[in-house]
C-alpha cells in the first residue's frame, strides 16, 4: 500500500457541512475509506466543535491533530477567510502517526513542553524522524518550551520539529488546538512521525533592515521593555500607522523585529531571524514576542519586502526539489506567516507565488497547510521558531 | 546608513562640526524618511487588502448579477441571494420575508446562516405585520433599518432578539411604498467578530445596499417578466390553439388571392391536393381558377357572391390534384376587404368529399340493384306462390291420402300387433300343442299296441269264452278304457 494521502477543503459556511464536504474530499483523493491520521487545519469563524464532530464522524474517528489558522493553504485554495477548513487523511504501512497534547499553556511554556515531551516519549521509536507541534499563538513562548521539551523528550540528537501557532484572524482573542474529538485553546498538540519516511524542508523569511541596529536595554522573557534606553513602543511608533494604538493587530503587521542569527545556524540560514509583535502594553510601553530576548541584544527593524519573499519561495523550491532529487513526495506541509499573506499580496499575487511552488515541487502530492501566528521548523539540525517566514516540508 | 554614520565619525573626528551638524541633518532627514516610507507602505497595503476586497466583491457582485439573470422565479433568486450574502458579503445570516396578501403579514420565504435544526425552525416561523410601526421608516422612504449591537430599540431590539441576532439590516425589496419582501442581515453575538459587522458607515453599507438595489430591480423584474410571461404564456397558448387547430385540422384551410394565387394554406390542404407541402402548393398553383377547378367557371361563378361580402358555404366543386386526378371538396369561402372595399383576400376551409361522394355513389348503385332485385325477387315469388299453390293442392291431397295410409297403416299396425300378440299366443299355445301332439303319437303308438293286445286279449277272451262258454269277460272293462281301446 505505501502511504495513500489526501486534501480536501471547503469554505462552506455551514460548519458540519464544511467538515463533511472537506473529510469527503480528501478520503476520495486519497483513495481510503478508513485514514490512520487526520490533520485538520481551519478558521475561527466556525463553531469548532460543530466542525471537528463532523470531520471524525467523516474519517471513522481516525486519530485527528490540528489546529485553527488565519486561512488555509491547499492545492486549490490559499483562502484567508474567517470560513474555511481543509483535511489531510493517510493511510500507510511505512508511516506512523501518534500524537499527544497539552492543555493550560498559560504563560507557562517551559512546563508545557514537559508534560507535552513526556507524553510523547513512550511514544518516541528508533525510526521516529519528524515532530509536528501546533500550539496556540497567543500564549507560546517559543524557548522555554523548546528547552524543556527536547530534555523530557530524553534524546541524543534533537528530533526535528516541524509546526506553526494556530492564529485567530487578527482577533488575538482565542485560537483552537484539536486533537482527536477535543477543541481546546491555549494548549499544544503534537504527533511523531515514525516509519520509512525522511522529510525535507525549506524556509524563507523575505524581510529587510530599515535603519540603523538598535540595542534591547530592558526586557524580560519575551517582553522587550526597552529599545536604546526609551520604551520600546517610543522606539518603535515612529514606523507605525497613525491608529496603531487600536489596530495594533495589523499596524504591527508592517513591522518586525530583526536579531542577528545565532552563529551556530547562520550557515543555513539568513542574516536575521525574524520576530513578530503579537502584544504590547500602551500603559508601561512594551511588546512581546514569541521568544525569549535577553538585554543587550541588537535588534534592528525591519520590514518585508515582496520581491524577498517571492524569491525566498522560489529559494524553497529549488532547496526542496535538490533534497527530494526526483523522489516524489507523499505528502506536503506548509505553514505561512499570516503576515506573507493578504496583508501584503494581492489575492492575483498571492495565488500566483504559491502555485508557482507548488508546480514546481509536482502537481500530485497532497498540500496543506495554514497562515500561522508563528512557525517552527529546523535550521542546520536546531530547531527554531520563526516569524514572517514560510516553513515547507515535504515528507517522502 | 552604516555609511552616514561612518562619515559623521569621520567628521567628528576631523572636528568639523559644521560638517557633522549637516551630516546630522541628513541623517535625521533620512530617517524621518524612511519612517515616512515604512508607515507608507503599511498604508499602502491597507488600502491595497481593502482594494482586493472592494474589487473581489464587485467582481462577485458582477457574477451573482449575471446568476440572477438567469433565474426567474423569486424562490431561486432569494436562495441564490442568500449564499452570495453569506459567502461573499460576510454577514453571519440572512433571511427573506415575502409579503402574503391574505395573512397581510411578510413571512420567512428563505434563510440561511442557521446552521442548528431548532433555529432554522424557529425564525422560519418567524412573520411581521404589514401594518407593524417597525416599518413604517421603509414606506417612508428611508434606504434600511440599522440595529446595531446594544443600540436600545424597543422594536428594533425585539426582532433582532426573533431573528437570533444582535445587529442586523432591514431592507425593503421592490417599490418602497409597498414592498413585495423584506431582506434581513445580521450577526448573532458569538459570530459578529468572524463576521462583516453591521455598521452605519456609507462604505459598510455599499456592499448589501448594492446588492438591496440589485435585487430591487430584479425582483421587479421579475414580476413584470411574470406578467409578461404570463401575457405571452397566454398568447402562445392561444396562437398554439390556432396554430395546432391550422396545422392540424382535417379540413384543408387556405388563403388565396382573388387573382388565384396561394398565400398559406395548412398541411391537409396539401394532402387534399397531393403536394408535398404546403410551401409545394404556395408555390406551384398560381392560378387556382386554371389549376384546381375542373370546371372553371365555378370559381368565377363563386365570385358573384364573394364580391358582394357574402360567404360561400358547403360548394361542392370538383378539384384537379397534383397527378391530375379529380377531388370531390367542398368549400366555405370567406371574403376579407381592403377597408377602402377592395377584395383582399379569401379564407377556405375545403373539406374532401370524394370518399363521400364514391360512397354516395355506391349507396345510389347498390338501391338500384336492391330495387332490381326485389322487382326479380317479387316475380320469382309470384312464380313461386303459384307452384306453391298448385303444390299445396298436392299436398292437401297428398295429405288426405296420407291421412288414409296413415290410417291404414295404424290399422295394420294394429293388425300386426294382434299377429304379433297371436303370434306370440300361438307360440305359447305351440309348444304345448306341439308336447302334446307329440305325445298323443307316441300314445297312439301306445294304444295301437294296447289295442293290438287287447284284440289279441280279447280274441284270447273270445277264444276262452267260447272255449268255456262265458261270455261276460268284456263287461269287466270300464266304459272309458273302451273308448281307447276302440
């Protein structure tokens, strides 16, 4: 049999309906009528239990991961909208899938990644080559996590974590994480991938410096407090919108903040990694990130830039199809900075630059993926987070 | 930058400090510039998403125009309505109200959006009066009602609270004064935020009042096209009665000039006169006087009445046909004038008689012969009764003497049955007859014998008597053994 994979989406607005429409899709492409794993990605205009319920009743109550996106990226839709889901089934005799999550993130990443790397070690095989994470982007920080869950986790060589923070359309009120008949928020799910399968990834971010190195003067955790000596929010409202107070959400958007990348990843990647405002606080001045910072540490502004990102695309493609060398995928996963997204293209553009890729790695294997509030994936064997980046893996 | 800075060190260190001042300058100068470009660019793609959207909607807008072409009846038009609203503008859900002359209340005719059982059953129930003051703003001009989340309106309130939402648009489809049905938008409180929020601003509104507009017009369209359709539903409906009457009466139905030529004429026209079509008899006979009539001057003798407006009814004429065979039909000929008098044309209905007319024919032929043969029959009886006269007599005679045989023949009948019965008696008489007889022989044998032996006695006796002298012995013998013995 190998591994038999399918996508299906819909953007019906009836939520039982969509998750029929869009299970029954993706069981037809790949040909099954029982899956072994489900991955769900959808938008938080749906009633969400309502969605997942109809989605395990269509795929015979497979073993179901996921979480909510800004939008959804298939073969034939990339839609940002507040109603849309798509369903990745598989079936293999090559490829396992087993999954656990965590619930009650709530500020307390570290401790998260514990009980999420103990719940998954027993699940852990010498074959297991990929983990996937989703956590909810509004309470994840990235570090603490990371350092917990490699060492509960218990192994030698770091597993390569692949993933993204579910996001809530710019609400910054609630996103969902799901696993099997759950809905939950501010958790994390997470499933191992273990078998005959290797996996091969590219990530972009397309951003650039605006001005000259700034330097954190006071920060704790992921909240930088200070930027050369002044609140870090009068550091930075100069480059804002005028209305960046109450639409913080989209006016930070078109801004990010730019560190030096860590010496030892800087071969397999660019000069900076990128970091995403999703918080700040008007009365004591500050913003957050989705990592850790430490003070002294150099920052610089920076901006996105469409034609970086068009050929950082590009970039992943032809990384892509080097590691692939002719292998065809069986199936792809891609998660998108929702700030890569319609914030910045034209519906035309946008469409364009995805299924420029998309060609180009093949027309068969099955696609899915979501804009995501933040995305994870490795660079040169380390495991990093990232924002306004593009994170695609291909599992073959 | 890196460079600007590198030449305000130099200057500092050169001890230029109008150089560096100026330097300062252009670096402050630079930098507030590239902030300008940088709060540009988020404006710029602001405005760009909102561009998108505008465009995408009025593309959608444009597409949805050209689906509602394409339906005709208000139920595909408000299902059709309903999914562009959802899919397309946003709002969470939406229902139509059509109004219902008898209950005079506009009803729930179509919703979408209420994706639980129980709510779609409960604002499917939902109707609002005519008459109810919630309205009254519509009759009187005003685009929509607007209820905007925890705005305090008693009516406004009560209905959002029916339709299961917290903000929602009303608007009047059809002519203001009296609406033919009300389109309702809206959010319920969960959604709103996923949703395109109602609001009062002129570019929240533009979307759902164009397509308001849109489906205004539509609707009235529809209903004039109803009329319309109905009027030509009712027109074909008649030109078919005729059409199908024409084509395909029995009866052939033409139109000629009163020169004689073909203007229209019906398929059995062609039939009665063996064309192929009825384009075939337009355009072959152009002078039906010379073509058709056998007789001519029929038609010209028609023509006294024709020309006087008088209709022709039940003229029976003979035809050529194409083979140049005859056809018996019959005519009813209409005259149509000019109005200045003048004789336009000429309605026929030609009927085919000829069938009739063979029949007539035959009918006529078949009394003849009916008639010779009852003639035939009558004499053939008269003959007849005449035999049967004489044969009678013979008969009554033959009778007679049949009466007599019969007679006879019941005596010998009964003759033969006396034989029969004697027969029968001289049979049972016979046999014992016949016993006795035979053994009256062998008794006769037997008193032959005795008799023998009684001479032979008696001459014995005889012979002894005289021997002894007495003579009595035979006064011994009993008298009847005398008799046989004798």
């Amino acid at each position: 049999m190998g591994t038999l994979a399918g996508v299906g989406h819909s953007t019906n607005r009836n939520p039982s309906a969509a998750g029929k429409e869009a299970a029954a899709k993706a069981l037809e492409r790949a040909g099954i009528a029982t899956p072994d794993f489900v991955l769900v990605f959808a938008t938080v205009g749906y009633d969400q239990q309502q969605l997942i319920d109809a989605i395990r009743e269509a795929t015979a109550r497979a073993p179901l991961c996921g979480c909510s996106g800004e939008g959804i990226i298939t073969r034939e839709s990339f839609a940002e909208t507040n109603f849309g889901v798509c369903v990745m089934v598989m079936a293999s005799d090559e490829i396992r899938f087993e999954g656990a999550c965590v619930k009650g993130i709530d500020r307390h990443a570290g401790a998260a990644g514990e009980r999420l790397g103990t719940a998954l070690k027993p699940l852990l095989a010498p074959d297991t080559g990929a983990c996937f994470l989703f956590a909810d982007g509004l309470s994840f920080n990235f570090d603490p996590f990371l350092a917990s869950f490699q060492q509960s986790l218990g192994r030698e060589e770091p597993l390569p974590i692949f993933g993204g923070l579910a996001a809530d359309n710019w609400a910054l009120q609630k996103t969902y994480q799901y696993f099997n008949e759950e809905v939950f928020s501010e958790g994390m799910v997470s499933f191992l991938m273990s078998g005959s399968a290797e996996i091969a990834w590219g990530i972009n971010h397309g951003c650039v410096r605006v001005g000259s190195k700034r330097t954190i003067t006071r920060c704790e955790g992921n909240i930088i407090r200070e930027i050369d000596g002044v609140p870090a929010l009068d550091a930075l409202k100069e480059y804002l919108d005028a209305d960046w107070m109450t639409q913080w959400n989209k006016s930070s958007l078109n801004l990010c903040l730019g560190f030096k990348t860590p010496e030892h990843i800087r071969q397999g990647y660019e000069d900076h990694v990128i970091r995403y405002m999703p918080g700040k606080n008007d009365q004591e001045g500050y913003v957050t990130i989705q990592s850790e910072v430490a003070e002294g540490t150099e920052l610089w502004i920076m901006r996105r830039n469409k034609e970086l990102i068009s050929s950082g695309m590009a970039a992943i493609s032809h990384q892509l199809k080097e590691k692939l060398a002719q292998r065809k995928p069986k199936f792809i996963l891609h998660f998108e900075c929702v700030g890569r997204g319609k914030v910045v293209f034209r519906e035309s553009e946008k469409g364009e630059l995805i299924s420029a890729m998309q060609r180009e790695l093949g027309s068969e294997a099955p696609w899915i993926g979501f804009y995501s509030y933040g995305e994870i994936g490795p660079i040169s064997s380390h495991n990093c987070f990232h924002n306004f980046t593009a994170v695609v893996a291909a599992v073959y | 930058m890196e460079n600007d800075r590198q030449n305000m060190r130099s200057a500092e260190v050169a001890g230029q400090p109008e150089e560096l001042a100026a330097l300062r300058r252009e670096n402050d100068s630079l930098s507030g510039q590239v902030k300008e470009l940088v709060r540009a660019e988020g404006t710029l793609y602001r405005y760009q998403e909102q561009l998108d959207v505008q465009l995408r909607e009025y593309q959608e807008l444009y597409q949805f125009n050209r689906k509602l072409s394409a339906s005709q009846e208000l139920p595909d038009i408000f299902a059709h309505a309903a999914q562009f609203i959802i899919n397309n503008l946003g709002y969470e859900r939406v229902l139509f109200f059509s109004f219902d002359a008898e209950t005079d209340r506009y009803a729930v005719c179509a919703l979408d959006g209420y994706y639980r059982a129980e709510d779609s059953a409960a604002v499917g129930a939902l109707t609002i009066a005519r008459t109810d003051p919630l309205l009254a703003p519509l009759y009187a001009g005003e685009a929509c009602l607007i209820h905007l989340s925890g705005r305090r309106h008693q009516g406004l309130e009560g209905l959002a609270s029916a339709m299961m939402v917290s903000e929602y648009l009303l608007y009047p489809l059809g002519s203001h004064d009296r609406p033919v049905a009300l389109l309702a938008v809206g959010n319920s409180p969960d959604q709103a935020p996923f949703c395109r929020r109602v609001s009062d601003s002129e570019m929240s509104l533009l979307g759902i009042g164009n397509l308001a507009g849109l489906l205004s017009s539509t609707i009235e369209n529809q209903i004039l096209f109803a009329s319309t359709k109905k009027a030509l539903e009712q027109e074909r409906l008649a030109e078919a009665k005729y059409r199908g009457i024409f084509e395909n009466a029995v009866e052939g139905i033409f139109q000629t000039t009163p020169q004689g030529r073909f203007l229209s004429c019906n398929p059995a026209t062609a039939e009665i006169l063996g064309y192929g079509s009825p384009e075939e008899v337009i355009s072959s006979l152009t002078d039906v006087t010379s073509q058709l009539y056998v007789i001519p001057e029929q038609r010209k003798a028609l023509f006294k009445d024709l020309l006087q407006g008088r209709p022709v009814k039940g003229f029976e004429v003979r035809f050529y046909r194409k083979d140049g065979r005859e056809r018996w039909v019959r005519l009813s000929i209409r005259p149509s004038f000019e109005p200045e008098g003048e004789l336009l044309h000429l309605d026929v209905i030609m009927e085919d008689i000829s069938d009739r007319k063979q029949v007539e024919k035959a009918i006529r032929k078949l009394n003849e012969e009916l008639e010779q043969r009852v003639v035939d029959r009558t004499r053939a009886l008269e003959s007849a009764n005449a035999e049967l006269k004489q044969l009678s007599q013979e008969l009554e005679s033959a009778y007679t003497d049949l009466k007599q045989t019969h007679s006879r023949m019941l005596q010998q009948e009964k003759m033969a049955s006396i034989g029969q019965l004697a027969a029968g008696v001289a049979h049972e008489i016979n046999n014992p007859m016949g016993f006795i007889i035979s053994n009256l022989n062998t008794l006769g044998k037997y008193a032959q014998k005795l008799t023998g032996f009684i001479g032979l006695q008696g001459e014995a006796i005889e012979t002894l008597s005289r021997e002894n002298g007495r003579s009595d012995v035979a006064k011994d013998i009993p008298t009847s053994w005398r008799i046989w013995i004798i």
